[in-house]
C-alpha cells in the first residue's frame, strides 16, 4: 500500500458514531480552513471557465460532488487490492469513468448543459482535487470515511465557484440563474434608470479578480499564511 | 504480495472489462434518450431563426415538437435547387440530413435541406424560408440556421451554434444579441446581385442604414470571417432554390 502518501487515521474504536467529532470534520475542514480552491489552489482552470452563469456552475458543482464522493468510494473499497505500481492509472480509470457517465447522463436528460459544459465536464477527471483526494486520503481509509472526505472537499470546491459565479453573473450579465436581476431593479427607479454590466466580469480575468478578492478576505478573516 | 505482475495485470484486466462494460451499458441505455434530446436541440435551433430566443426558452419539450409539427415544413434540395425526393434508392427527410457530413462532400454532391415556416396547417401559406449554414471558425466548426422572407432576400432572423469559438469572444456569435444584428438586412444588392451579409471588423458602429453590412465582434475577427464565409458559401449554394421560388412567388401572390 502506499502508505507514504497517505495520511493515516488515528486508530480508531469500532463504534464511532456515524457523524462523530472527527468526521464532521471531515466535511467542514475544506470548506473553508483546507479549502481546495483558496488555501490548497486546486482546481482553478474549471472554476475559471464555468464561473460566467448560475446555472452551468450549479451543474458543475453537482457533477463534482458525484463524482469525487463515488471515486473516493470505489478507490477506498479497492484500497487493498489495487497494485501500488499502476495505483495512479486505476485511480485514472476510475474516475474516468464516472465523470463519462456524468456526461453521458447530462446528454440524455439535460442537453443544453451539456453543449455548455461538455468540455468541462469531461476535464473534471484532470481536476487536481479529484486525484488529489483519492492518492492522500481514499487509499489509506475506510470507505465510510473517505466518502465523507470527498463530499467535504467537494462542497468546499462548490460554494466557492457558487460564489464567483453568482458576482460574475450578477455583475457581468447583470441576471442571476438567467433572470435580469438588474433590469427589474432598474424599473423601479424609473425609465432613465438603467444600472450597468461590467464585460470584464464576463471575460476569465472576472474570475480572477473575484477569486482573488475571495481568497483576500478569507484570509485575512483566518489568519492563514502560506509557509 | 500482491505486487507481481501476473497480479497487476490481470487486475488491469479485470479492471478494463468492469469499466468497459459500465460504460457501453449506460450509453446503451441512454442512446434513445440522447437522440431524442439532441433532435428536440436540433429544432429549436431551427426555430430559432424565426421565433424569439425567449419565446422558445419558454417552451416544453412536447410543445416544441407539436409547434415544429404544425408551423415547420421540410424539403431536401439539390444545388440545381430541384427537390430531392431519394438517393441510392434511399428516401430521404431533411431532419435526417447531416448538415456537417455533407459538408465534407463537394457542394455539387451535396443535399441541402430546407425548412418551411407556415401557417399553421397551411404548407401553401410559407412566412419564412429557413436554410441551415455550415463553415469554420477560429477553433471549430460553426453553424446555424438563416431564415429568409418570402421574397427571398430579407433576412427573417437567424441563429448560430458554435463547436469550440472562445468563450466571451467568438463564442459571441451565440448570443441574441449579436444574431438581432442580421434581421431585416438583404442578402440581394439592389441591382440583383447575391451579395450576402457581411460582418464588419471592429465593433460599435452604426450599419443600421446598410443592407449588406452588420456590426463586428471585437476581438473575434477570425471567427467574423468564418460566418461570413459560410453565409456567403451557403447562399451561394441555396441560390438556384431561391431564384426558382423568387420566380413562383407573384404567381401566388396574384392568386
């Protein structure tokens, strides 16, 4: 096994309760204290590209989480069995897979999403969280656990492009989940009244300059420093 | 232990075959759904040329269907404009027409499919010709749907759909905005000539007084050319339909 890439649970009693201390933990640490993208930098090019509408992110979130929660499942489940030597191309395989059925799924049953997102869909499988969590956690731990592990840092990747999605779309297309937010404000100021898009917000340097300002409060609200 | 490679391999293999046979299963599965959906995306870009973005966006899917049903009626063509009723014994819809594999051949070769907008239930009573366009752009290819007015030369409305154009920049070609550009302009010069609609370098002038002429995509001038190549090509190749239907249109105007 590969033990010197993965951390290690402390020994454990049989009898942990389903949501104990430690496990919550699990989930809450990535959202915001070890959060993939602002602390650990992961995962940046999609939260870029899919950032401009609500809709097409939500979408991506969803997907994400799917497919971080069933790999880190499968990997932990096959942990003693897969070869250390080719563990990375399993891992590859795997999530793979789930992320072509992710596709394959939005296809059949949502179609525009799928002509929007097809392309990031598909590389959410070189998305550094994804593997990232399946080499340092899901081959060294139950699965129990390690589902709970993928699904905290899937939530931590998602209320983040939520959040710069919501700036993008709201400033940049002045609408939120496609409804003009900013015209019905503007028409209760009178006809003249009309507030303005920014294009930059639009552009990926939008994503930027909003994840920048993101990563800038919330650490300066924690206190974090890069070593 | 388990590290020999007898053991690596026919785990690989057990492996491949798990994935393999998950994945032709779900895409087994879905196919039916797939097609239908990609269909149903193929009509409302077809609608799209003659009916508002908000107006469609608004719309089920079953009440797209009975509304293509009932408003849009198809015919195949050939580049000498006579209609096409079979090839090799095979009939042929113009639904079914792969406009991207045709494409490939040589326009002489190719089927060209057109789509009548009607009356409801009166195929006679056409309010607009729609024609499906295909070129380049930047990245990928491009196409979409140009619909034309009764007499042929003012353009009706018109949609474009994009494989791979950047986002923000070419990409632009998608959007409502930029395809409003393009209504009420004439593909015909004055004297009779085919001359297209031509997207314009830089953006943010006024062509609102020329016919020929519609507003730029800054930052997307190799995209620009694509859809002013493929306009051009496509009218070019629809045109024998146009001049025969130009030619049959006063005789039903008298009547």
């Amino acid at each position: 096994m590969s033990t010197e890439t993965a951390e290690k649970s402390p020994a454990l009693k049989d009898s942990e309760d389903l949501l104990s201390k430690r496990r919550k933990k699990l989930i809450t640490d990535p959202l915001v204290d070890d959060n993939p993208i602002t602390i650990q930098v992961l995962g940046i090019c999609s939260a870029l590209a899919v950032t401009t509408q609500m809709q097409p992110t939500l979408v991506m979130a969803l997907s994400v989480i799917f497919v971080m929660v069933m790999s880190n499942l499968t990997i932990s489940l096959l942990r003693n069995k897969i070869p250390t030597r080719v563990r990375i191309i399993v891992q590859l395989a795997v999530v793979a897979s789930l992320v072509t059925l992710v596709n394959e799924v939005l296809k059949a049953f949502a179609y525009d999403m799928y002509k929007e997102l097809s392309v990031f869909v598909g590389l959410i499988i070189t998305n550094c969280i994804v593997m990232g969590r399946l080499e340092a956690y899901a081959l060294g731990n139950k699965p129990y656990d390690s589902v709970l592990d993928g699904f905290g840092s899937a939530l931590g990747y998602s209320w983040i492009i939520l959040t710069v999605a919501f700036f993008r779309e709201l400033w940049g297309s002045g609408s939120l989940f496609g409804i003009p937010v900013f015209d019905s404000i503007s028409s209760l100021f009178g006809e003249d009244f009309q507030l303005a898009t920014n294009g930059l917000m639009v552009s990926p340097v939008g994503a930027f300059i909003i994840l920048g300002l993101l990563i800038w409060v919330q650490r300066s609200k924690t206190g974090y420093v890069e070593h | 232990m388990q590290q020999s490679n007898a053991y690596i391999i026919i785990f690989s293999v057990i492996l491949t075959v798990v994935l393999g046979l998950l994945l032709s299963g779900t895409s087994e599965v879905l196919k039916p759904i797939q097609k239908k959906a990609e269909e149903l995306d193929t009509k409302k870009q077809i609608l799209g040329a003659v009916v508002p973005a908000e107006q469609i966006s608004r719309m089920k899917a079953e009440e797209i269907n009975q509304f293509y049903e009932s408003r849009i009626a198809s015919k195949v063509v050939n580049i000498a404009g006579e209609e096409v009723e079979e090839q090799d014994g095979v009939q042929v819809t113009a639904e079914n027409i792969d406009v991207a594999k045709n494409y490939k051949k040589a326009p002489e070769d190719r089927l060209y499919p057109v789509f009548i907008f009607h009356e409801e239930g009166n195929e006679e009573a056409a309010n607009a010709y729609i024609f499906p366009v295909y070129g380049s752009g930047l990245w990928d290819n491009i196409w979409g749907y140009l619909a034309l007015q009764t007499d042929m030369a003012t353009i009706e409305g018109i949609t474009f759909s994009h494989a791979g154009e950047t986002p923000g920049l070419g990409a632009r070609i998608t959007s409502p905005e930029v395809q409003q550009r393009y209504k009420e302009k004439s593909i015909y010069s004055e004297s009779g000539e085919l001359v297209s609609v031509v997207m314009q370098k830089g953006e943010g002038k006024d062509y609102s007084g020329e016919p020929h002429k519609v507003d730029g995509l800054s930052g997307a001038t190799i995209t620009a050319e694509g859809v002013n190549k493929m306009l051009k090509n496509y009218l070019e190749h629809y045109q024998s339909y146009m001049e025969r239907k130009k030619e049959g249109t006063p005789k039903m105007a008298l009547n």
